[in-house]
C-alpha cells in the first residue's frame, strides 16, 4: 500500500512518542520537529533503498545524522522505509538492541554509518564522505542533519569553513531549526542569532524553508539540488518547531529530552493518526 | 651483548614521511590531512607526488578527526598528522566516537611527542598521550623507536583494519633498527636475553636502554631487554615470559607513569606473576623548555636512570 507524506510522518511520530513513553527516556521534542523533513527525505529525495544500502554509501546517497540524541525519528523512519522490522522499535533503549539510546554501528543496525550522540561531530564526517565520494567519482550526495543548539559547538564552524574551502558541492547540509534546546532557547541559552547570515559568511549557499510543509520541503530540496555542483557547499535551514504535532508538546524546550507518562502518550495519540500500524509493546 | 650500530641519527617523523610517501605509490586507498604541520609531520613528498590524495584542513584538529572518519566510511585509508597533544588529548572525544565507537579506520600519526620535543615546552610536550588512547576500545597504539622501525610501523598501520595511534617524536636519534624489517603489530621484540634483570623500553628510551643494558652487562648484570613498539595490543606472553625469568622488571618510557607502559605491564603482571618492578617515566609532572637531551637528563629518562632502577632491586 501506498502512503502519501502526511500519513507516514503522522505514524513517525505516533512511534516516536511510543518509543519515548516505552523507554521512559529518550527525545521526542527534536525527532519530531525533524520528522517531517526526514520523511521526505528518506521517502522521496535520497537515491538509496534497503536492499543497495551498504556503510561505505558507494553507489548511493548517504544521510549522517549528527543530533544522534533524535535517534527514535531515524529508528522509526528506517524501519517505516524497510531496513528492519518495524517490531523492532518496541527494544528501543533496551539492554542488548540494536537501536541504541544513540545511534551505532556497532550493533550493526541497517541505515546507520557513523555513531553520533556527542555533538558537532557528525558534519566533518559527512564532509569527509562528501570529498570521498568527489575522489572516487561517485556523483551521489550526502545528507547530514545537525541540530540548531548542536551548531554551537565549535566543530561545526571549523566543518563550515573546511567545506567551503575544499568546494564540497556535493554536500546538502540541514539544520533542524526549532529554536529550542536543554536549557531554555537557543536564544537565551547561547544567542545563535543569525544563522543565515553566519552560513553564508562561511561561504555557503543558503536555502530557507518550512520544515512543516511538504510542498515547501520538496521546494527547499529541489532549490538545493539546483544548486549543487556549484563550487559552494549547500545549507538548508529548516524552519521547524521542537514536538510539533501535539499541541501540549509544541514548541517548548520542555519535550527536548523527556519521555511522557501513559497519560500523556495516550493524549497525543488522540492527535496523531495511526496509519501504518503502530508496532506493538 | 649484541652490537646495536648507529647508522646515523634521524628523526622518526622523518621515517613516517618516508612511510607514507611509500604508501603513496603502493596503496591508492592511502589518504593524507594535516592541520597546518605539512612539513613538521614530513608529508611534503606525499602532498608533492599525490596532491589529490592530500587535504591540509588548517588548524581544525577536531574537524580534521571528522572528515578522516567520513573518508574512512567510504572505504579510504587515512593518516592524520599533527603534534601528539593535538592528536590525542585536544581531540580525544572526536576519536573516540567518530573514530573507535564507529569503527573507522583512521591512522593518527602523532609527531613531537614526548618531552624531547624540547624548547616548546609543556603545552606541546604531551606526556599522556598513549595513556589517553589506550584506554580507547579498539584502539592500537605504536611507539617505534627509530627512524626505520617507524617507517616500517606506518607501513604495517596501513595494513591494519581498524584505528591506530602511530607516536613519534621531534628530535634526531640513533637509527639502529634494521632498515627492512617489517613490523609486526602487538609483537615485542627481543633485543637481548639475560637472566638476571628485565628492561621493557619503548619509543627513544629504547636506545637509552640499550645503552644501560651495556653498562649493567659489564658490571655483571644480565639484561633481557625488550622493544615495546606496540604498547596495545600488548605482547603479554612476551611480558609475562621474562618477568618469571629474572623476577625483577623495569620499564622506560617517555610518557607519565600514570596511564604509560608500565602500568600497563603492571596490569598484566599483577594478574598473571606479581613481580618486582621499577618506573623508568615522568610521575605527575609537566615538561619545561629546554634541549632535549637535557630534559631527558632532568626528568630521569635516559640510560643512567634506567642502569639506576636496574640496580635498586
């Protein structure tokens, strides 16, 4: 059976706040302000399926997540997508799963290539996969989602300034910008500010889109696609809100890292529509 | 006691340089980056003769970790050079996720460690490097002692699947080692055979060693002497085989007691023959400026000290 977009990023979330509530810990708020850019992403844009999937991404498009903390919106979106059984999710954060608190490979799990979790990390590896795939004349793209308060890290910029540098054009990087972390706002926490201005000063292109909005998604991804092969490493800013899509987990810092009570997932499973089957606990 | 000759003094990194520039022409798989120390890490002939095989990332150690792991992933082989402080310690939680927790095969070529890195004093002269990347699951560390044994250890790295910490230093010294000898990872090598005393050095403490070992053997005292070129994986049959033969063992090294060698060694015999032993190394100190030889004079690390330990059991 065939699923439109809303419905698979609507079960997206339905897993994730299920996995969270499960676990009784993990991070709902940045999976599901990722969850729709995500969706797309895995759904439509990437030239990868399941079955070519292999770690060293030759042949194919390669995705890094570096905000490895939003693993529940990968796990979910990997097994929705096909790489292991959807049955799976129920071991989330449980002693022996492949599906760690944080992403891993060394439990070998289909559709992870690189262990994240510690933050700032993940863009230099995608820039060193980025300039592989340019060496062996592979002329796939790699993905890689970094998180807005994760772009404080230090190691981000040094990765802004070396991808620039080295013409990595082959590269399309994302923010999650949901304006929201641990402590408080990225604003009040850390003053991003400009996030634009600073990436282009960086010598990237920057795309802005909402990160809601599918017609809007396709439109970010096709802009960015556009400008690929350009000599300039690509920035998409997505404009997202942390929990979106229950209105009691929307837009606070307070969902970043909390799992729900039973009460409160049964609440949001009122908001969201089961479409594809919820795996079962 | 065996001749060890001195063909001539000759930094290590420079036998790393010659490594990579060999790895060059043999492993098209074989990757470079630095970060703004082309020349001190002697990459020169491999940028020069591979300049697409070759990144400078600039001073952006932690980047630099990153995007070797990325090449990695795609199936290349990485070396990244830089001094070893900024090698190890500054990018310590790069290498162990991007590197060792996600299995990639990345080569970290560590130059000017050591305290014989000299005039620049303790903020470059680490002395807690190996510890630091010992403790690292998966991780092999290497600690040649000379300009040929490096250049073979870089070759043997390579060859390796999985990450390595390859530790070399600044300064120019003996060059014993034979020059076409092929490195065995976690193999120790034997030096000499004696009875009565067991010396384990590893790095430029190897010479001194060899030095000591001459000096005891004259006064009558047989030394089982012993390279440690690989520090993990550690030979342990080797370590545990002349520890129950002469019952008293020391071990030098140009690193802090603490997290180095001889803990190591420690470690292994505690469990398997509680044995005597003695700590040629640096206890809970940082280094200060000077020449080389002078701080290994000052800070107990040469072949006076190691005759010294030999003789206090």
């Amino acid at each position: 059976m065939n699923y439109t977009l809303p419905q698979i990023a609507s079960q997206v979330r339905r897993d994730i706040v299920r996995m969270v509530t499960a676990a009784a810990s993990g991070h709902p708020g940045g999976s599901m302000s990722a969850t729709d850019v995500l969706t797309y992403l895995f759904f439509k844009e990437m030239n990868v399926t399941p079955e070519n999937w292999c770690r060293s991404g030759e042949g194919i498009d390669q995705f890094f997540l570096s905000a490895g903390h939003i693993s529940p919106v990968l796990y979910s979106l990997l097994a929705r997508r096909g790489y292991f059984p959807v049955a799976e999710l129920a071991t989330f954060r449980r002693f022996g799963s492949r599906l760690q608190g944080h992403p891993s490979v060394d439990k070998g799990l289909p559709g992870v290539n690189q262990a994240a979790g510690s933050l700032g990390q993940g863009l230099s590896v995608a820039i060193g996969a980025a300039l592989a795939k340019k060496l062996s004349g592979d002329p796939n793209t790699v993905y890689v989602l970094i998180g807005d308060g994760e772009s404080e890290e230090g190691q981000i910029w040094e990765a802004a300034m070396s991808a620039a540098h080295y013409k990595v054009d082959n590269l399309i990087a994302m923010t999650d910008w949901n304006h929201q972390q641990i402590d408080g706002t990225t604003e009040d926490v850390a003053g991003l500010g400009d996030l634009r201005a600073k990436w282009e000063a960086f010598g990237w292109t920057v795309i802005e889109a909402d990160g809601h909005d599918f017609t809007a998604i396709e439109q970010g991804f096709a802009e960015a696609n556009r400008r690929k092969g350009l000599g300039r490493p690509v920035m998409i800013l997505w404009h997202t809100e942390m929990g979106h899509g229950v209105d009691f987990m929307a837009g606070t810092c307070k969902w970043h890292g909390k799992n729900p009570s039973a009460d409160q997932c049964a609440e949001a499973m009122k908001q969201l529509e089961e479409t594809m089957g919820d795996f079962a606990l | 006691m065996k001749e060890f000759v001195d063909t001539g003094k000759k930094d290590t990194r420079s036998g790393f340089g010659a490594g990579l520039a060999e790895l060059g022409n043999t492993n098209p798989k074989v990757l470079a980056l630095t970060a703004d120390l082309k020349g001190s890490l002697k990459m020169d002939q491999f940028a020069a003769e591979h300049p697409e095989r070759f990144f400078e990332v600039g001073i952006a150690e932690a980047n630099m970790v990153g995007m070797a792991a990325g090449m990695a992933i795609a199936g290349y082989i990485p070396f990244i050079g830089t001094f070893a402080n900024f090698a190890s310690a500054r990018v310590l939680d790069q290498i162990r996720q991007s590197v060792c927790y996600s299995q990639t095969n990345v080569k970290i070529a560590a130059s000017h460690a050591g305290i014989t890195l000299g005039e620049d004093g303790a903020t470059h002269q680490t002395l807690e490097d190996m510890g630091l990347m010992r403790m690292l699951p998966g991780m092999v560390v290497i600690n040649p002692c000379d300009y040929n044994q490096t250049k073979a250890a870089t070759i043997a790295a390579a060859a390796w699947d999985g990450p390595v910490y390859l530790r070399f230093g600044r300064p120019g010294v003996p060059n014993f080692t034979p020059a076409d000898q092929t490195f065995e990872i976690g193999k120790a090598i034997k030096l000499n055979d004696g009875a009565d005393v067991t010396v384990f050095a590893t790095g430029h403490l190897v010479w001194e060693a060899i030095q000591a070992a001459r000096i005891l053997e004259e006064k009558g005292v047989g030394v089982d002497l012993i390279d440690i070129a690989t520090i993990k994986p550690l030979d342990k049959e080797a370590v545990i085989a002349s520890a129950r033969k002469t019952g008293k063992v020391v071990v030098a090294e140009e690193h802090l007691v603490a997290g180095g060698l001889g803990e190591e060694i420690a470690g292994v015999l505690a469990a398997a023959c509680p044995t005597p032993m003695r700590f040629v190394a640096i206890d809970d100190k940082f280094g200060q400026s000077g020449k080389p030889a002078e701080l290994m004079a000052a800070y107990g690390l040469d072949a006076a000290h190691i005759v010294e330990a030999a003789l206090s059991f």
